[in-house]
C-alpha cells in the first residue's frame, strides 16, 4: 500500500462512525483530511490534531505547545503556539464537526463542510 | 585501536560517506540512518527552508498574506527528513495561519544532495519545480 492508501486507511472507520453520527459525507472528511495534513504527511506529533487546530481559550483539554516560523514584516520569526491533543482522530473528528456546526460558523461561510451524505 | 574504529563509524553514521567525483563535485550518499541524522540538523533544516522560501512563488505567497494581515507560517514542528530510493530529503511544509488553526498551502521536498526541489500536488505525488525543466 502507498502511504496515501495507508493514511485514509488509518482514518477511514473513524471517519464512517462520526458520519453515522453527524450526518455528514465520510468522503468529504476524508479528503478534508487529506489536504490539510498533505495526505498524512504533516500531523503535530503526538496531537492527533488531523487539521492544525489551535489551542485557544475556549479549549479545556490537552494542548502541546510548538515552535513555529511565522512570516512578520517581511522577516521569519519564531514563535510559540498552542494546538489541541486530541486521544484519537475520530475525536479530532468529531471536534471538526462541532465547529462547522456550531457557533463559530454562524453564517455557514465553512458550509462546504456541511454536504450531507 | 577499537576507540578509532567506534570514532570512524561514528563519523560515518552521522555524516555519511563522502567522495569528490572526477568533475570536483562532492558526492554523499545516504543510508536511512545518516539521513535520519540530518533530521537533528538545524542548519540543514534551515538552508533546505531558505532555498524554499526565497523561490517567487513563496515570496509572492507569503508578500500576498502580509499584505492582507494574514499570517504565512512555517511547519518546522512538522517537518523531518525523508530516505526515498537512496536519496535524502528534507521535507518543508507552510501554512496559513488564522486565529482558528493552521492550513496547509504547500508541501516541498528539497533534495538534500542535488538541491532540487519538489511540490506536493493535488494528488499527493511530488513534481520537480527547480530547477525549473528545460523546455526545447
């Protein structure tokens, strides 16, 4: 298997069970997945955090704080930022859906996310 | 005597092997350990970064995100080397940051030895973009 096979294999029960769930296309998570980790390629180690969500302050569980380069006036400075630790990527899932879902997105601008099955 | 051979491997693992080709060029070939090496070297990781960010296409990004009061950010946290058919390439990937979460732009691989640089596609496979190939 190619590691791209091996990546949406990783996920792809994870992604069907919070499809039961939600209502929302497992297909659709899957290629979320797939192009905000580079088709498994990038994912913070030891976070499960399958789409770089930060840690801000409405999160109240585990974060792993990183350094990272960020591009200010012109120059690379690093920085430090927080991110959410998810056990699982079906909780890292589930925690995607809560946020296209929920009041962050009040006017569905992210409503691409919200295709149902 | 078994002090210099230890030292000698030592050197090896970290470092590779490396020979001066007939044309003057240094050559150094990779095993998975040796490139795995490399992944603890900032400095490496750094000028494999300032090769990628000094390409147009990344000044124009990154100019186009500031520009914008959007934040252009580098995956040094997830970065590493890659061993891939005897060669070893350091793995750069950048992003667009907003108050939520980090998005993925682009994935490059920077060929350690050559210089080369690949793009992740749509797909998944890498393409060469520099040197850029010739066209007849």
């Amino acid at each position: 298997m190619s590691s791209k096979t091996d990546f949406i294999a990783s996920i792809a029960d994870a992604a069907k069970t919070v499809s039961t769930e939600s209502g929302l296309s497992y297909e659709l998570m899957l290629a979320q997945a797939a192009q905000e980790t580079g088709w498994g390629a990038k994912v913070l180690p030891g976070t499960n955090n399958i789409f770089n969500i930060k840690a801000d302050s409405s999160w109240t569980g585990e974060k792993k704080t990183f350094q990272v380069p960020e591009y200010i006036n012109g120059k690379w400075v690093t920085v430090d930022a927080a991110f959410r630790v998810y056990s699982t990527a079906e909780e890292a899932l589930r925690d995607r859906v809560k946020f296209y879902s929920g009041p962050r997105n009040p006017d569905n601008s992210l409503s691409y996310a919200l295709i149902q099955k | 005597m078994s002090r210099i051979v230890a030292l000698i491997f030592s050197i090896v693992l970290v470092f590779g092997f490396n020979y001066t080709k007939a044309d003057g060029t240094v050559r150094q070939d990779f095993t998975q350990q040796t490139c795995l090496s490399v992944a603890t070297d900032n400095l490496s990781y750094r000028e494999a970064a300032e090769q990628v960010t000094s390409m147009p296409m990344v000044k124009e990004w990154s100019a186009l995100l500031d520009s914008q009061s959007r934040m252009a950010l580098g995956g040094r946290a997830l970065d590493k080397t890659e061993f891939i058919e005897g060669n070893c390439y350091w793995s750069i990937s950048l992003y667009e940051s907003n108050p939520i979460q980090l998005r993925l732009w682009k994935i490059f691989r920077v060929d350690i030895r050559m210089k080369n640089i690949f793009t992740m596609n749509d797909e998944g496979d890498y393409v060469l973009i520099s040197p850029p190939t010739q066209s007849k």
